[in-house]
C-alpha cells in the first residue's frame, strides 16, 4: 500500500509538471491560449504558477521564470512528501 501511495505522489507530481510545460508551450503559438485547451490547462495551472509571477517578475519584461521555478519547487516538495511517507511508513 506504501509503495503504492508513493508511486501516486510521484505520478501526480509528472502529470502536473506536464501540464505545465504545456501551458507554457501554448505561449509560443498565438491565440492558442484563448482555445478551449489553453483555457483549461490555465484554471488548472495559472493558480500555482501564480504564486510564483508575485516574486519572480518577468526578467527583460517579456521572459517568464516562473514556470521554471514551479516545477522545481514541485520536485522539492515530492521529494519531501516522498521522504516523510518513507519516514513515517518505516
């Protein structure tokens, strides 16, 4: 069941990151934000990347760090769910 549990964090934690990389790809095509797709991956990303845009501001006005940041810092968090499971589990 632990293995399991762990497993999901990590999984989830992919799926995320993904949806992520893609909201940032839809950034390169015009208007693909504004599709039904962009507009999704948005309501299910934009609230986590905006806690990142109130402290990294966009370097040059126009490059965006802050999907970078988020993804690391989901790493870090996996990671420390991961090894307090671990912890707790053993």
């Amino acid at each position: 069941m632990e293995l399991f549990i762990y497993g999901f964090i990590g999984t989830v934690a992919n799926v995320y990151s993904y949806l992520i990389i893609g909201y940032v790809l839809l950034s390169w095509f015009p208007n693909a934000r504004e599709s039904f797709i962009g507009q999704l991956l948005g309501r299910i990303v934009e609230p986590y990347i905006g806690i990142f845009r109130r402290f990294i501001p966009p370097i040059g006005g126009v490059l965006d760090l802050s999907p970078i940041i988020a993804i690391f810092a989901l790493r870090f968090i996996v990671i420390g769910l991961q090894s307090v499971l671990e912890f707790l589990l053993l």
